[in-house]
C-alpha cells in the first residue's frame, strides 16, 4: 500500500510565528500511514528543523542544480541537507512561469536532488490554455518524459509527483475528483510503460485549491496519494483538517 503524504507549500509566506503554530499544532497529529511535510522559505527551515515534532518533514520549495560555486542567489542540496530537509519541490509551476525553469532544468534539479540523497517532489501540469486545447496529457507527459530521460525511470524510486493544474492553483477552483484522478491514472501509467514496481509505489500528489472542504472526496480517489497544499497550509487548522481526511490506501 502507498503511503500518503500531506505537504505544506508556504510559497512566500510564514514566519517565525507560523513556524511555532505549525509545529505546535502537529505535535500529535500522526495518522498511521500518512505522512506530514511542510515546505516553508530557506530561511525559515532551521527554525523548523528543531522545532518540527517527530513525524513531520521538512523540505524547501527549489533547489540549484548547481553543486556549489558563483551563483548568486542560489541555495544547493548540500546546504538543504545541512539545515534538514528531506524533501525539495522541483519545478513548481510558479518557478516555471516566473522564474525560467525549462523542462531540461526541472531534470536537472531533479538529478542534483537525487544525488543528494533528497527526495524530489516534482510538479506536473497544464494551463488553463493547454486544458482547453486538449493538450493536458501532452504537456505533462513532456514534463515527466524531460525527467526520464536525464535521471532514467529508475530515479522515481524515492520521489514523488505533484500534479498541479495551474488553473487550480491559488484560484479557489480545484479540478474535480475525476479530472484530478484522470490525469493521475494518466501519470501513473506513463511511468508503469517504463517501470511497473516504480509506478506502482510512487506518491502522487493532488495540488491545486485543496481545502478542507474539497479534500476528502479529492484524496479518497484511487491514484491520489496526497495534496499540495499552498494557501491552507498556512491555516494550522485547515492543514491538520486537510490531513485528517487523508486515509492510507485512497
Ligand atoms: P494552492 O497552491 O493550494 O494555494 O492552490 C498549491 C500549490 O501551488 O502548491
């Protein structure tokens, strides 16, 4: 059975306080068989690091792919390491969208956060536009097969997939249960083509709009092995409800 995972998105947003809160209120909140990440700005995750209770990890929202050196600006998988993260989000769609990141550098990002023994969490999904134009599958298919074929199937071992339609994201409007486990099953079985075990034991994530009140039916959808969660994972209530919708096994 897949375990699930209930991660946290701060984007650029929390402080010191939310860090206190956040850790407070999941002290004690381990459901058997799911798993709490929460992913608030590098300069908030030492703070995060020791105040996190046992169950709850820690992972930062980009990382470089380079090793080290002089690029401005940028933080590396060694220093995620350092300050005790797990896990690190590639190719979020807002780092797409604002900030450059290609398809070939998502792969990269992958790769340097693999080699570090990070477990990546990479984020998949269409426009709006793209949506309209039928062109959903041909989109992420492009963005896993980027991912493919510079790490190779086998690097899905320890990572996770988000899918996150961009029109869902921060809009208040998620994709129905049945679009979202659409494009899940679509996911899944692209990577089952190259590897079946692989396929069949990786996480993922729904994100997109999840709220309290849309995750139960969301999370309770076969190839749904989890949320995003950015907006309400900034709510210690609406995050801890959010993650006690999730039942192992979907
Ligand atoms: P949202 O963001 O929950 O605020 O829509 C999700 C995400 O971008 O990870």
């Amino acid at each position: 059975m897949r375990r699930m995972i209930i991660a946290g998105n701060w984007k650029m947003n929390g402080d010191r306080d939310l860090v206190r809160r956040i850790a407070e209120r999941c002290s004690g909140a381990g459901v058997d068989g799911v798993d709490l990440l929460v992913c608030p700005p590098f300069p908030l995750l030492p703070a995060m690091a020791e105040q996190a209770p046992a169950g709850v990890a820690l992972g930062a929202q980009d990382v470089s792919e380079y090793a080290s050196g002089a690029y401005t600006g940028e933080v590396s998988t060694a220093m995620l390491v350092e300050a005790g993260c797990r896990y690190v989000l590639v190719g979020h769609s807002e780092r797409r969208a604002l900030f450059g990141d290609s398809n070939s550098r998502v792969a990269a990002k992958f790769a340097a956060a693999k080699g570090a023994g990070l477990i990546p969490v990479l984020c998949v999904g269409e426009t709006l536009e793209e949506r309209d134009a039928d062109r959903t599958e041909t989109v992420v298919a492009e963005q896993l097969d980027a991912v493919f074929d510079a790490c190779g199937a086998d690097a899905f071992r320890e990572a996770v997939i988000a899918y996150e339609p961009v029109w869902a994201i921060g809009t208040g409007r998620n994709a129905t249960p049945e679009q979202a486990q659409a494009v899940h099953a679509f996911i899944r079985k692209r990577v089952a083509d190259r590897d079946a075990g692989v396929a069949d034991s990786l996480p993922i994530l729904y994100g997109g709009s999840m709220k309290p009140d849309n995750a139960e039916t969301l999370l309770s959808c076969p190839d749904v092995d989890g949320g995003l969660i950015g907006g309400a994972s900034l709510d210690p209530e609406a995050f801890l409800a959010i993650h006690a919708c999730a039942r192992p096994g979907g």
